[in-house]
C-alpha cells in the first residue's frame, strides 16, 4: 500500500492530462491545485495521527526563610544583658533561670573562744564559742575575721566570734557582710584622791633611837584615818615602815601623843618608823600613803618627800 506521500505526484499527473483532453474545463491555477492537494494530504496526515496531551509543568516555590536578628546592647559586667529586637520580629518572653540557694554555713572551732558585741577586742565579751560547740553562721564583718552568730549564751540575742580557730562548712564568703556596731568609746573613771601636802618636821633622838618627823596638812574634803610611812635610808640602804589607824606624834623617850584624824583644811605632826641608830644627817626617802578608813581602806593617796635630819 502507497504511503500519502507517495501519491501525491500521480495526482498532478493525473490532473494534468484531463486538463489537456477536455478544453472546455477550467482548471484551476497550479497554485490552487497545490493547495488543495496540500490540504488533502493534510487532511490524511491530520486523520491518521493519534491526538496526545503532553501535560504542563506544574511550577514549583522555593520557600526563602528570613532569620530574626537579635542583637546583644553592650554593657558593663555588672549590668543586665538588654535584648534589642530587629523590627518586624516577634518578640518572646525570657524564662527565667532558677538561681542556686546557698547553702546554710555552720562554724565550729579547735579552741574556746570569745564572743562579743562586735567585731574586734574593743567589744564587750557577752559568750563564748566553745570546742565541740557547733553553730549557724549569718553573716560576717567587711575583713573576714570576725562572724556573725547566734549567742550561744542568753546576754544577747547574737554575738561576734574570731575566725582564728574556726572550722565552717558551706562557703561562708557567700555570706553577707553585716554592718559592725559603733566601737564603744571608753569612759574614764575618775579614781577620787585626797589632797594634801608633806613638809619635813626634824627629827627626835632618845639614846640611840631615831624618828623623823612630818607635818601633814589635810587639803581636800575627806576625813583621814589611817597612814602608813615608809622610809629608806639611801646612805645606808636599810628601810622601816609603820602603820597606824591614828596620826601619833612622839614626846619623849618612851612618850607618844596622838590625833584620831585629820579633817579638811587641818594639820598634824605624825613621826615616821623607828630607826635604832643614828640617822642624822643621812638621806632619806619618804612614802606617806593616807587613807579616808582605817586600816588603809577606802580612799588612798600616796605622796614623797626628801628628808635630811
């Protein structure tokens, strides 16, 4: 069987030749015959070819994704971190982050060991932190010395310890600083003394025995009662002391005279302790020390004098 290609040729031919055997035929122009077999042959093609669908390209979308920006502020390390958002960006809420608790700290030590109103040896001592003792540590002084504790005794409610001898469990440099009491300022306490004056009086001999005498005048207030004498011979280096809860005078060999006291304002004559040998003309050195009770009780004053018989 001819293909339609193949027939298309003897169809011109075919169509020529008539044309020539019957003049009163027009036949169309070469151009018309060739289009019209064109169109024929096409129309064959056109019947003979299976129609098919060639499907269109289903376009496919890269999806582009634009990351958030979120820029640290710059700060100093001791300030917070500050989130600075770019714009158009969600914001999220922060979570917050546990912060550790810190453990209790306990204190014992290896010696006994004061404990006291404040941190430093100028404190009133009001306990002691004793071996064997363990405690709760709440705080400690700015130098890490001295801490801060619950009184183990009941004279106050807490008290300050030295670290010295201490042993701690936990870390007691997370513990606060406590803010130290005021040091106390110590008050002097007037010691109250009896004034008076010493003026040398002689001396009195009977045989080979030898008193210095010593005028006393009472220059305060207080009432005296009682005196002790004390006198060192420098040139022989021997010393005698009396003491009398009166202020005696001797008046002769085996004589003596006294007063019971001296009153304010008033003067006396007392002799010194017994030498049993001649003193004249040797230094001595005189301690008088004056009392306001007898038997050298409540108020005293002590006072020196140079004396040369």
């Amino acid at each position: 069987m001819l293909r339609p290609k193949r027939l298309v040729p003897f169809i011109l031919l075919a169509l020529t030749a008539l044309a020539c055997a019957i003049p009163s035929v027009t036949l169309p122009g070469a151009g018309s015959i060739s289009t019209s077999a064109a169109e024929t042959v096409i129309a064959g093609l056109t019947q003979s070819v299976t129609e098919t669908f060639t499907p269109s390209i289903t376009p496919t979308f890269t999806r582009t994704f634009t990351p958030t920006l979120v820029y640290l502020s710059p700060r100093v390390p001791s300030e917070t971190p500050t989130l600075v958002v770019s714009a158009g960006a969600e914001t999220s809420t922060p979570v917050a982050t546990e912060t550790a608790t810190q453990s209790p700290v306990t204190m014992s030590v290896s010696r006994p060991t004061n404990c006291r109103t404040g941190p430093g040896k100028s404190y009133e001592v009001v306990g002691s932190l004793l071996v064997g003792d363990t405690v709760p540590v709440l705080g400690r002084d700015p130098t890490n010395e001295y801490w801060y504790i619950p009184n183990p005794y009941v004279f106050t409610e807490f008290c300050w310890v030295w670290g010295e001898y201490a042993t701690f469990t936990g870390n007691q440099l997370y513990l606060p600083v406590v803010q130290p009491p005021p040091t106390p300022t110590s008050t002097a306490t007037t010691v109250p003394t009896i004034e008076y004056s010493l003026q040398s009086a002689g001396s009195y001999s009977c045989d080979s025995r030898r008193w210095v005498n010593i005028t006393i005048t009472n220059e305060s207030e207080y009432l005296l009662n009682s005196i002790k004498i004390v006198a060192q011979d420098k040139t022989r280096n021997i010393t005698r002391s009396v003491t009398y809860n009166n202020f005696p005078i001797v008046t002769g060999c085996d004589g003596l005279t006294w007063i019971e006291t001296i009153g304010g304002g008033s003067s006396t004559i007392v002799s010194g302790p017994k030498f049993d040998l001649n003193i004249r003309g040797d230094k001595l050195d005189v301690s008088v020390t004056i009392c306001t009770a007898e038997d050298l009780a409540g108020i005293c004053t002590t006072r020196e004098i140079k004396i040369t018989p």
